[in-house]
C-alpha cells in the first residue's frame, strides 16, 4: 500500500515537471515574441500596424465569384475576349506587365476589375490617357456622379444600345486601373457600377 501511494506521488510531481517545462518552453518559444500592451519599442498593432496596401488589390466587391487566378498577363486577358483590339493595344505598346483579374456576377449584371502593371508611372499614364479616349469613342458619356480626381469614369449613354452601365480607368503609380459594370437595366447598372467603382478606389486610390 506504502509504496503503491509512493509511486502515486512519484507519479504526480513527474506530471507536474512535464506540465511546468511544456508551459516553459512555449513561452519561451511564443510569449517572448507577444508585445505587452504600452511596452516601448513594441511593434504596433491594429490600423498603425497593416501593411502597406497592395498596388495590385481587388476590392472586396461581393457576387458570384468567377475563378480567373490564371489570368495573369495581357496575353491571357486577351484570351477572355472582354477588351477590345484598340484597348489591347494601347496596353501592349506601353509595356503591359503583371495582370490581374476579377469577375462578380449579380443578379443586376457583371463586374470586372482589371489591374496591369506597367514599367513605369509615365507609361502607365499615356496608357490610362489612351483607353480613356477610347472609353469616349465607344460612346461612354461623363458620368453625372461625381468621382476623384484622376478618375476618368463614363456610362452608356442614353441613345446608345449597348448594354447598359458603366467604366472608369485611372492610375496608381505604375498601374492602370479598369472598373466595369453592365447589366440589363440601366438605373440598377450604374447605381452598381458606382458602389464596385468606389469599393475598387477605397481598396487602391489613384492619382492626381
């Protein structure tokens, strides 16, 4: 009986040594790297501790979500037939580098948002410049809503029968920006075009 209790407490201190050296080794191994709350030097968190934002960002914009994670170069975006020879072009001369593209379907319409690195601020400029005019040779008119500065948006004109909607490019340094919305009816259209729109400048902001 005297040594069955003996190895019971042998037993117990043991367990308590495990326990004791686990909880050591996990601070040791992640506590020491846990700010303490006001501790100088400690690396901030919250809003002043996010990274900086992602030049190449999609907004979160909502919708069925189509899979297009491998359109990843101009080449491949001209593959999806959504831009036309003239837009490609405009692309292409100005050295088109990294893509990405993001498509939403609603049941008010679709949303695309394409985003295109280019070699450089100025290139990116003349680019948005060129399908900016061309966004106005294809008969998209100066929208009523106000939108930033930089942001040459437009929607489908009245006397215009194509689908119903709107699209806007801008730059952010050395990216172009494109934001499209169409859909059957126009009220419910532009309404949605300006809220992707929006989400898409608040997620990358362009230029003056």
């Amino acid at each position: 009986m005297r040594s069955s209790r003996a190895g019971r407490i042998v037993t117990t201190v043991v367990a308590a040594i495990v326990i004791v050296t686990l909880g050591v080794t996990g601070w040791l191994a992640w506590g020491q790297h846990l700010p303490l709350k006001h501790a100088r030097g400690a690396p901030p968190i919250g809003e002043s501790g996010r990274s900086p934002v992602d030049p190449m960002a999609v907004a979160e914009i909502g919708g069925a979500k189509e899979n297009y994670a491998t359109v990843d170069s101009l080449a491949a975006v001209a593959g999806q037939r959504m831009l036309t020879r003239e837009e490609l072009l405009a692309l292409h001369e100005n050295g088109a580098d990294r893509v990405r593209l993001a498509v939403s379907k609603f049941d008010s319409g679709r949303a695309i948002v394409l985003l295109v690195q280019m070699p450089s601020r100025h290139r990116a400029r003349l680019a948005t410049e060129e399908l900016a005019a061309l966004q106005r040779d294809y008969g998209f008119e100066r929208a009523d809503k106000p939108t930033p500065p930089g942001v040459h948006a437009g929607v489908i004109g009245m006397d215009n029968p194509a689908e119903p909607g709107g699209r806007a490019h801008y730059q952010h340094g050395d990216i172009v920006v494109r934001v499209e919305f169409r859909g059957p009816r126009r009220a419910s259209a532009e309404a949605k075009f300006f809220q992707v729109l929006t989400a898409q400048i608040q997620a990358v902001e362009p230029d003056d």
